[in-house]
C-alpha cells in the first residue's frame, strides 16, 4: 500500500532515503532568493531531477507532477536561501518512516 506524505525542510539534506515518486514541491522563500533542486540520491550528485524552483524574498512557487517523479533510491535536496521552506509531496510504500 502507497503512503502520501509531505516533507518539510529549510536546509540542504536527505528528505527520504527509499524509493518514492515525488507529487509536488513548494518553496517559499525566506529573507532573500532561494531555490531548491531535487536529486536522486543521497548526496547532490549528477543532474537534479525534475525539480528546480527559484523564488525571490518572501515569494512562493510551486510545482505538481501529476503522475509524479520517480526517484530511485531517495530524495536529497539542495536549499539555497536564508530561511526558506520547502514542502515535498511523496508517495512511497513507507513515507517518512
């Protein structure tokens, strides 16, 4: 059975170590730009997959795949930005855990 979570973070790290398919991505940015850039993976490695926002101070984008993005063996994100938030949608066999 698939789970459907989000996951919030504000800095460069792992978001989840497992396979998953990514349903959206919001960034809102914080002080300054920000941006945020999705990778398969556990490090920032090769060429961000799919998911690549940029937003000026206290502005927000956001990005729906509807058939989602398939992310082999987890997703690590690269934050840019002073105290942005970003919001990633997941659907996997075990969200977050």
């Amino acid at each position: 059975m698939l789970k459907t979570t989000t996951a919030h973070v504000s800095a460069s790290g792992q978001v989840i170590s497992q396979p998953c398919v990514v349903k959206s991505v919001n960034l809102l940015a914080g002080a300054d730009a920000a941006t945020v850039k999705l990778y398969d993976g556990t490090i920032a490695a090769g060429r961000p997959l799919r998911a690549a926002l940029g937003e000026a101070a206290n502005l927000s984008d956001s990005i729906v795949f509807p058939d989602g993005v398939r992310f082999k063996t987890g997703v690590y994100a690269v934050v840019t930005g002073t105290a942005p938030s970003v919001i990633v949608g997941i659907e996997s066999p075990q969200a977050n855990s």
